[in-house]
C-alpha cells in the first residue's frame, strides 16, 4: 500500500476533521496574539499550511462534496472583485497580500462548514473559545494583579485592578467586546442543544459575562441587547403556528424597521445614555473625511488592502488629516466603500444580507435550537460592523463565511439543481 493510500483514511476520519476544525478555530480567533509572539509570516505560514491539509481533507472527501454547493455565489463574487481592484489599486504587492488573507481565511471557513455540520461546528467554537477566553482571564490577572506589570506585547495594560478595560489575547477591548458575544451565543446554543452540561455551560457563560463586563466596550451593551431582541423575535416565530407564520414574520419585520427609525431619531440620547459621545464623534468625523474620497472613486474604490496599510494612500492622508493613526475605517461598511466602491458594497451586504434571510427562514421552520446559532451570528456580524471593521479581517471575515456557507447548504438554489440530479426533492420540514 502506497504512502497516499495509508493516509487517506486519517486524513477523511472524524477525528481528524475535529482535529482540524479545532486547530482552525483557535489559530483564527488566536491570530493577534500569534501575530504579536512571533511575526506575520508566521502566521501566514499557518494559514498557508492549514489550507494546505484542509485542500488534502477536502479531495479525500470530494465524492461527499458538490462542486455547485462548495460556496456561496455572492462569496465567489466578492472575492474575485477584490482581486480585479488589484488592476487600480495604489500598492500592487500590499493589495495582493490582503487579497491572500481575505482568500486564506475564507477557504478555511469554507473547510469547516463542509467537514462540520452545524452542531459539531459549534461544539468545537465552544471548546476553543472557553480555552482562549481562560487564557485571556489568566494573563490579565497575571498583568494586572499578580505582576502588576503590563503586557506590551499582546497589548494587555493591565487594568484589571482598576476594574478595566482589559483587552485579553485579542488585541482590543472592542475586539475582546465582540469575541464574548460571539461565545456567550455559542455557550448558550451548546446548553439549550444540550451538547454540554450545565456544570460546564454555566462557568463558561459566566467567564464570558465577566470578561464582557470588564472590557468596558460600549458597543457589547448594543451588541446584546441585537441579539437579545433578534432570539426574542426568533423564538416567537419558532413557537407561531405554520399558517400564522408568514403574518408573525411580516409583523416583527414592521417593528424592526419602526424601531431602527425610532432609534435613529434618538441617536443623541442613546449615545449620551451608553457615554460613548466621544467615541462616536471620533467615528463620524472619520466617516465624513472616507466620503470625500469615496467621491473620488465611487464605484471601483481605491484597491483592496483590508486592514489599513502603513504609507499607503489614501490611508495616510486620512490619519495625517485627522492627526490620528487608524488602523480601519471603524465600520466595515465604509471600509469596503473606501477601498472597493459602491460595487464592493453591493457584493457585501449581499453576502451578508442572502445569508441572513436564508438562515431565518430555516431557523423559523425547524425545531432543533441549533439552527438558531447561524442568524444570531449573522446579526451579531453585522451589527459590530457599524462600530468596528473586524468583518472584514481575521475572526469577524472568517465567522462570515462560515455563516454564509451555512446558511447556503440548507437553503439554495443550489438544491434544486442536486435534487433534479439524484431525484431527492430538499425540503425545509420540522426537523429535530
């Protein structure tokens, strides 16, 4: 037996597909504080060869998989448009570089959502963020109390003593903000699908809390309370019988929209009321001066780089503008406005808004809890980005695709091409 044939079969286990799902989730979620300890090359080197074995794993598996349903169109139609703006773009090789990551991190989400099904995917973000989130309590504790020392290198200033904010192992108090909503989501779905006890639910929910509590991110308490009223939403449609559903649907979608005019129309006060009136200033001023150069280029945008290069215009002139040293545009909405135009735009939130609506759609029809985790994910995504641009990079891009590919494999056109090959009609019953 050749060498090829011995390691097929490790290679298309289920212990390896854990294995990797894991590996994969941690380097993703972990890859500031990798960045920070070693260099970006070795984290790229990282990416590179996950993607490498996770290529091997899917043509082991190939005959599973089908060429129409491996991913989302609009996915598709993103990433080549942020590869066409490398013809306009001001920095061929930065460009290309952020191009490669963008594509790196979306083939490994691309991986997991085809060796994972959704409860498994999961239970392994659990298992990794429970970990990552331990680690990040512990070295604040180290920094802040035991120590008293700061961390530079992983950006921890320790504050912990002084009750905050601290930042973890992600970099940011606005990161760290964000990583907990996403765990607290997933603890919850983990217990409610009964995949884990309450001895480990709890503590792990707890840690979360408290580690959300500390970080003092004021866009956490809007995050939540997205979240809290979207599974309110859900779970009243979930609960509607099959021949109300549709008028439930129509119903919460007039509130939503009456409520986002009502808290438009009172974005002063609420922003006095979370004490966030700096922050968003900061914001707005940094918004206003991205639509001047918009204007200069609205369609194409200014090329794809993704975090913002240094010495790279119009990057440059903004933070020499501002007299400020961004990183994003703080809103990946602008971001991809910035640097790929009102067609890049387009192609975004279709990718997002597609994914959304057709993970609803399956949540609201099938019993198991777990099928909630993809929209309530999706929100969180797309509300974060109005404040942050973490969507667009590392974790945030990364959790994007999953959802999408997700959302795509239960309900897609896609389908009813496979069913009219294999004669199996997909349907979207109650299942459990």
């Amino acid at each position: 037996m050749t060498p090829t044939r011995r390691l097929a079969p490790l290679l298309g286990s289920a212990e390896m597909a854990r294995a990797f799902t894991i590996a994969v989730l941690t380097t993703v979620f972990a890859s500031f504080t990798i960045e920070r300890m070693t260099s970006p090359v070795t984290l790229a080197t990282i990416v590179a060869v996950l993607c490498l074995l996770g290529a091997a794993i899917l043509w082991v598996r190939r005959e599973e998989l089908s060429l129409l349903r491996i991913a989302p169109s609009s996915l598709l139609a993103f990433l080549v448009w942020a590869a066409i703006s490398l013809v306009w773009t001001t920095d061929k090789s930065d460009s290309l570089f952020g191009w490669l990551s963008l594509l790196g991190f979306a083939f490994l989400a691309i991986v997991v959502g085809h060796i994972r099904d959704t409860l498994q995917t999961v239970r392994a973000l659990g298992d990794a963020l429970r970990a990552l989130l331990s680690v990040s309590l512990g070295l604040e504790i180290l920094s802040g109390i035991l120590l008293d020392v700061p961390f530079t290198f992983l950006g921890i200033q320790g504050n912990l003593a002084l009750g905050g904010p601290v930042q973890g192992i992600f970099g940011s108090r606005n990161m760290l903000g964000f990583v907990v909503v996403i765990a607290i989501i997933t603890f919850v779905i983990e217990w409610r699908s009964q995949s884990v006890t309450a001895q480990l639910a709890v503590p792990s929910i707890a840690l979360a809390t408290l580690l959300a509590f500390l970080s003092s991110s004021p866009t956490v308490l809007v995050l939540a309370l997205a979240v809290g009223v979207v599974a309110v939403a859900l779970t009243i449609v979930r609960h509607a019988p099959a021949e109300r559903r549709n008028i439930v649907q129509w119903t919460l979608g007039i509130l939503v929209a009456l409520a986002l005019s009502a808290a438009f129309a009172l974005r002063h006060p609420i922003i006095a009321l979370l004490d966030a009136g700096s922050d968003f200033s900061i914001r707005a001023t940094l918004w206003n001066m991205i639509l001047d150069f918009v204007a200069i280029k609205p369609i194409q945008g200014w090329g794809w780089f993704g975090p913002w290069a240094r010495g790279e215009y119009p990057f440059t002139y903004i933070n020499f503008q501002l007299d400020d040293h961004h990183q994003s545009a703080l809103n990946a909405y602008f971001d991809v406005l910035l640097q790929l135009g009102a067609a890049g735009l387009v192609l975004f939130l279709l990718l997002g808004g597609v994914a959304t609506v057709r993970s609803w759609l399956v949540a609201s029809v099938r019993r198991s809890v777990v099928y909630a985790w993809t929209p309530l994910m999706l929100v969180t995504l797309a509300v974060d980005s109005m404040f942050e641009s973490f969507t667009l990079v590392g974790a945030g891009w990364f959790m994007l695709v999953l959802c999408a590919l997700r959302a795509g494999q239960s309900r897609s056109w896609r389908e009813s091409i496979d069913a009219a090959h294999t004669g199996v009609i997909p349907t979207l019953g109650r299942e459990a």
